[in-house]
C-alpha cells in the first residue's frame, strides 16, 4: 500500500473515531440525570437524618424531579460509619397531594408509593429504602423517610438510634 493510501485511512479512521466520541458525548449529556440510589432528575431536597439519641448523621432523604417525565422520585440514603452498609431498619414514602399549590397545613393523599410497601414497617437495608416514585407535574407532593440503627456505643450493651423526617408534613414542590 502506497504513503498516500495509508494516509488517507488513517485519517478515515482518526475521523470516525472523533464522531463515534462526539455521538457517545451528546447521548450521554442528554440522558437524564440517575442518582445512585435509582432516582433520577434534579434532587429538590437533601434533609439530614440525625439519631434521636445522639445526634449521629445516619442518612438523608432525598427528593427528586424529573421535568421530563414529570416524575418525583424519593429514597432515604443511609451514610456514615454508623448506617452505610450496616443493615438497619429503613422507609421512605412519597405521596402525590390533591393540593397544586403550597399548603402548609396538610397534604391530601391522591397516591402514594412506599418502600416497604407495607405500611408500618420497617425494610432492612444496608444502602437506602426506595426508590419510590409518583407521576406528580402539576400536584404538591410530600415526602418522609425513617432509619432505625443499632451499635456498640464502647460499653457491653449496644445503642439504639433512630430519626424520621419529613418535606415538612405538607403539600410542598408544586
């Protein structure tokens, strides 16, 4: 093969390869964003989780919204030495409100999504309850998620540390 044949492929190649990376890099760019725990969308709420006991950091909830499905999506994420990996008791609930604008009173229930999907238990978890999602682009939505953990505080007897938050117990993210 002459000089200028294997020029001419190599620059074929070099070109097909820059336009293979720029479509790679434009789909990746436009895919919604996915968080780890499975939600995906902008996060709207990052609320800490703290122990009733001692004020330990053991997780967050997190609420998402996606513009493009119009899909909330929510999960309680444990973090910290004391929660991440350990396997604890974990909720989270999302609910669609009635209410399409803020209401700081109460939030009427017009669906909802639990993990468990149990009501009044508990999932034993070792990363994060969820996801739950609820199709809600025109309705406020109300979140919640708890965690329950247990460990050896130094002494012969194991603490016990738990937490539940809420978006405020009200029609909220309109």
């Amino acid at each position: 093969m002459s000089n200028l044949g294997r020029r001419i492929r190599r620059g074929t190649m070099a070109l097909l390869l820059t336009a293979s990376c720029v479509v790679g890099l434009t789909t990746a760019l436009s895919a919604p964003a996915q968080a780890a725990n499975g939600c995906s969308g902008s996060r709207i709420e990052h609320i800490a989780m703290h122990d009733d006991t001692y004020g330990y950091l053991m997780a967050y909830l997190d609420v998402y919204y996606d513009s493009s499905t119009g899909n909330n999506c929510a999960a309680t994420v444990a973090t910290g030495d004391l929660s991440y990996g350990v396997l604890k008791g974990m909720y989270v609930i999302l609910v669609k409100c009635s209410q399409t604008t803020p209401n700081r009173t109460s939030c009427t229930n017009i669906g909802s999504q639990r993990d468990p999907a149990s009501a009044g238990t508990y999932g034993n978890y070792y990363y994060y309850a969820g996801p739950v999602t609820v199709y809600s682009p025109n309705n406020c939505i109300f979140a919640e998620g708890s965690i329950e953990s247990y460990w050896n505080n130094g002494a012969t007897t194991h603490s016990y540390g738990s937490t539940r938050v809420s978006t405020g117990y009200q029609a909220s993210h309109c």
